[in-house]
C-alpha cells in the first residue's frame, strides 16, 4: 500500500529534487527510533506538517522541504552518544543544517525550522509558526514510532512465553 505523500503531485512537486537526492536517499539505510528508516521519519515529518500548514494557512512549502531535511545527519541512533558537543540533541539540528546547505539553498524560515526542531528538548526557541509545526509533528511522529517499537516488542515478547507455556 501506498503511503499518502506518494500520491500527492503537489506535495511530490515541492520536494521531489530533494527526495532524490544521494544524500536524503542515504538516510533509508538508517534505523531511526528503531523501528523505522530515517527516511521515512523525515517524510512523515515532512508530510504531516505540510498538510497541516495548508489548513493553518502558513507557508507549506518550506514546511515541507524543511521537514524533509530536519534530520539529515548520518550517524546511527546508537551512536548518538558519540556525537560529542553539547549532545546529540543540541548538535544534530545543527548537522543536518550544515548538510542541508550543502545539496539546497535554505531561507531564514527553513533554517529555523531546522535548527530548533528539537524545541523543548533543548533551549531552542522556534522563530516562526512554521519552526514550531515542525517541531510538534516531529514529536508526534517520534511518539507514534515509539508506539509501535514498544508493541512490536509486547508482541514478541508474549509470543515467546505462550510458546514456552505450550511446550511444557
Ligand atoms: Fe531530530
Ligand atoms: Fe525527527
């Protein structure tokens, strides 16, 4: 089944020559909050808020593409406590800004949206409604990955005991 942002011509418009990109293409290959690719968070971060966005009336389009760069670093999650500097959650915003800028311009909006999309984890102040869509949406998501790792395991879990229960 197809995911929602595959078949939104707009929202693919907006995107499409980031999502194609070697760099964002690279962060399929790595886990994120264990369950999932980096790729696939950053699209439904970056999806969620540009439908959002559309219906608050802010500015979709760098929410979207914003969104879909906000975590563009390349180190696995379990090698977060390596990352050095003020920590991995001060410092990956500031990574994936700096490979952001690499493969596309940024305005003074997607560099916020960016920079602090990690608000409330650190002392980051979001500048713009568009900085604080993301952040929330990236929370959301992160729940929602949560979720599902946390019931994945339940599940396995309870699978092991009822078959060590049926073989006794
Ligand atoms: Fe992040
Ligand atoms: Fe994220």
């Amino acid at each position: 089944m197809k995911a929602l942002w595959e078949t939104d011509r707009d929202y693919l418009e907006i995107v499409q020559d980031l999502l194609v990109h070697e760099d964002v293409q690279r962060l399929a290959e790595l886990v994120h909050h264990k369950v999932t690719d980096r790729l696939t968070h950053c699209l439904n971060v970056s999806y969620r808020s540009y439908r959002v966005a559309k219906r608050l009336g802010l500015d979709a389009h760098k929410v979207a593409r914003a969104g879909l760069l906000h975590d563009l670093f390349f180190y696995e999650g379990e090698d977060k406590h390596e990352v050095g500097g003020r920590g991995h959650n001060f410092e990956h915003p500031r990574i994936a800004l700096r490979n952001a800028l690499k493969i596309t311009e940024l305005c003074e909006v997607e560099r916020d949206i960016i920079l602090k999309h990690m608000s409330g984890a650190t002392n980051d102040v979001p500048l713009y409604p568009e900085s604080l869509l993301v952040s929330c949406m990236d929370k959301q998501v992160a729940m929602m990955e949560l979720c599902v790792g946390y019931s994945r395991r339940v599940h396995h879990f309870m699978r092991r005991v009822t078959l060590a229960w049926v073989k006794q």
